[in-house]
C-alpha cells in the first residue's frame, strides 16, 4: 500500500511539471552585442516588460542600457550608451547605472529603476530620458522630484491610474510617485536602512508594516501591490486601504534562511523572491531567485514550482529538469500563454510555455 502511494505521488508530481517546458530564447554568453536570436548577448539582465505590441524590454543592468526585442527576435539598445552615468536627454545619449527595473504604460513611456544612481527615469514616446524622482544620493526622504531619496530602488510597477509603485530596497520601504511627482512613503517604516541594515518582518498598516530588502512589485487590477520581500522570503501584499499582510512564505528573516517548500501559503517556503508577476486570474508567478526556481502562488493560495530543479545551472527541458541561475525578471506574454523569464547569471532570456 505504501509503494502504491509513493508511486502516486511521484506520477502526480510528473504531471504537475510536464504542464510546462522551458527553453532558450536569447543570449548566450556574458557581452553587449545586438543583432538576431543568435547573435544578441546581454551582461547580467534584471528587470523585463512588454509593451501593448509585443515588443521586450529588458533593464540589462551589467550593461548599464535598456534593450529592446521586437517582434522579429531583433534585439537593440533601446536607451543608454553602455556607459556609467547619470545623464538625461535623448534616449540613445542618456546613460544609466545598473538599471534593474522597467515597467511601461499604455502611451509608450517606460519607466526604470536605476539602481546605482537611486533614480526613477522616465523615457517618453518621443524617447527623451528625464529624471522623474530621485536626488541622485542614496538615503531616504519623501518629496516632489529630486527633493525625494531612494536607497537602491529596485522594481517598479504602474498602476491604471498612472501612479508608480517602487520597491526601496535598502529603504526596507515601498515607496508611491503620483502622475505629478511626489513621492511619498506607501507602506513599510523604520530607521535602520542603506545596505548594511536590517529589516524585518511586520504585517500591519501602511508605515506600521515593516519589509526586508523588497525587490519587485506588481499591481493586480483592483488597486493591490504585490511585493517580492526578499530577506523576508515571503510574497506581500498591500491593498486598496494600504494594509499589509503576507500572502506567501514562513522562513525567518535573513540571507541564509530561505528554502523551499511548495503548499499551502501558510506552510510555504521561499527562497529569496525577487520578481513577480500577476495575472489576468489573479495567480502570481515569482523567480524565487535563489533558489533557482520558478515559481506560482495561485488564486487560491497554493504555492507550486513550476520549473527548475533547484541547482544552479543552465538546461532547458521540462519544468522539473530544467535549470536557472538567478531568475529575476518574470513577465507573460500579451496573451498569457508564455512566461519571459530574465535568467540574470545565465545572461539569458528563457521562455517557459504552457503545454
């Protein structure tokens, strides 16, 4: 009976996995070269979206540039010389530093989280690059434009009503920029920040709540922020009255505490999430990064891997053989049939397809 049972149990998890097949759609090797599918190589890609056409957008960080892939497979330096720097103007003399992350509206403007220059840019669809927030000096402190501090902005999302939502790393903070350029302080708090601090972990209203390190952010189409809070190991949420409650994980904080474990939200172990993603149905997929796996929270409140074994490494294949190396940017096509996953130390973008 019991041989019966484990035999159940593995072909149950055989077809949990076979629902999704993982392969290679760009990049190679580490560098900073344009061209076809087969040409184009990125240096350490974070952040990823998708405009209304089709077209991706990657934060390709090592590179300090966004690039671009069109519908063709053609990939372009979309803004940014490759250079260090904190220049604005004309998207293809601008220059960056370690961008991380990109979102984009339905008027063609993107917005990035430069990382290294604790900025939020703005290029526009006219491909002009400004400097929406941000001083260009890390620390903390709310205000309009560059009267506002970042301290490591990491992810960025855009809601319906074109409010930016960011996640202020070192800030242990999510941090809100309205159409008209204030910043202010949309949930998380405490006076410990920049990179050598603490957070912790505090469900409760808005500053009340407390945050470690939260990367990635998404906005569903109710008004919630959903948040990768890294250290923390955990999937977070905030709703429409800004309280915040975790949604996914139960590791304690800190860098080694992560793990993994797939169940129920409540039971659930993570392993440093740092991008996410949600769905027209309101799942959540997430690169739960270093644990090299890509991963699902459904509706209902049931975490799944849904590809990668868990060891570092490059393979494509089916979901359970598969292999990452420090998935970041998570984003589905248009259509909702293909998962983009950035797989940053690979230097590649790979496609997860629903079988």
């Amino acid at each position: 009976m019991l041989k019966k049972a484990i035999i159940s149990v593995i072909i149950i998890r055989s077809v949990v996995y076979a629902q999704f097949s993982v392969k290679t759609f760009i990049g190679s090797d580490s560098g900073f070269v344009n061209g076809t599918i087969a040409e184009a190589k990125f240096n350490g890609p974070f952040g990823i979206c998708i405009d209304k056409d089709g077209n991706i957008y990657i934060a390709d960080s090592g590179n300090n540039c966004i690039r671009k892939i069109d519908t063709n497979g053609t990939v372009s330096t979309f803004a940014g010389t490759g250079e260090v720097g904190n220049k604005d103007g004309d998207r293809i003399s601008a220059t960056f530093n370690s961008p991380t992350g990109i979102c984009t509206d339905n008027n063609g403007n993107f917005y990035i989280a430069d990382f290294l220059n604790h900025t939020i840019q703005k290029i526009d669809g006219e491909g002009i690059v400004t400097t929406l927030a941000g001083s260009g000096e890390p620390g903390y402190a709310d205000g309009f434009a560059d009267q506002a501090k970042f301290n490591f902005p990491r992810g960025i999302a855009i809601d319906g009503y074109g409010n930016l939502f960011v996640g202020d790393s070192w800030n242990h903070r999510i941090r809100k920029i309205t159409p008209d350029g204030n910043v202010s302080t949309y949930a998380g708090g405490g006076t410990d920040i920049g990179p050598d601090s603490k957070g912790s972990c505090v469900d409760g209203p808005d500053t009340t709540a407390r945050f470690f390190t939260p990367c990635g952010v998404a906005c569903d189409l109710y008004g919630n922020v959903y948040v990768a809070d890294a250290l923390n190991h955990r999937i977070r949420k905030i709703d429409n009255f800004r309280n915040v409650t975790t949604v996914a994980g139960t590791s304690e904080p800190g860098w080694n505490n992560g793990g993994h474990s797939d169940g129920d939200y409540k039971s659930a172990i993570l392993n440093t999430p740092t991008e996410l993603y949600v769905t027209f149905d309101e799942d959540i997929l997430f690169s739960d990064t270093f644990g090299n796996k890509v991963r699902k929270l459904s509706f209902d409140g049931i975490v799944t891997t849904i590809a990668g074994d868990g060891s570092p490494g490059y393979e494509d294949g089916d979901g359970g053989t598969a292999k990452f190396n420090y998935p970041r940017g998570i984003v589905m096509d248009n259509a909702e049939n293909e998962i983009y996953v950035v797989d940053s130390k690979n230097c590649k973008i790979r496609i997860i397809t629903i079988e």
